[in-house]
C-alpha cells in the first residue's frame, strides 16, 4: 500500500492506495503517527482504497479518538464496496463521511 501525504498548516490529508488490511495498517498508523502532531482538520480520502478489513478499521478508530481531543476528522470519496463495511459494523455513526 502507498499513502499520499498532503499537510498544510493546521490540514492533513491522506490517501490511502490499495488495500487497507492487516498487513498494511501498520504503515497508516506510523503514517499518522508521523504526522499528526500540531493536526486540527484531517481528511481521509479513501478514493484509491481498494479493500478495508477489521484491522484497517481499528486504525481508523485510533485515529478517530486522537482527533476527537485535537480538532476533526473526516473521510471522504468512499465507494459502495468500503461503505456497505462503514454500514454492516454501524461505524457511519462513528465517522464523519462525506
């Protein structure tokens, strides 16, 4: 998997290529580990992800709760094969989608 890192300021966005599973989460988590830090509005653009599993979703939500106490998140270009997984675990209530 390669990750676009785009940070502006304050604004972080990241994109996701290609699959989001339990071999590659790790690379997103040190990714926003990386840099986070000083972060108020973060975009995820899931437009080139191909898959997410329950590992990549775990990632998410780590995310999530950072940016709860730092500022927003959210996550946008979704295409109905990763949304129907947002919708089958309820974590569209969760998550900020665009």
């Amino acid at each position: 998997m390669k990750i676009t890192v785009n940070k502006n300021g304050s604004e972080l966005t990241l994109t996701p290529i290609g699959r989001l599973d339990t071999t590659t989460s790790p690379q997103l988590q040190t990714t926003v580990d990386e840099n986070i830090s000083g972060v108020t509005d973060l975009t995820v653009d899931l437009s080139k992800l191909i898959y997410l599993s329950s590992a990549g979703l775990r990632v998410l939500m780590n995310v999530q709760k950072v940016m709860l106490k730092q500022g927003k998140m959210r996550i946008v270009n979704v295409n109905e094969d990763i949304m129907e997984i947002f919708d089958i675990t309820g974590l569209t209530d969760v998550f900020r989608i665009e």
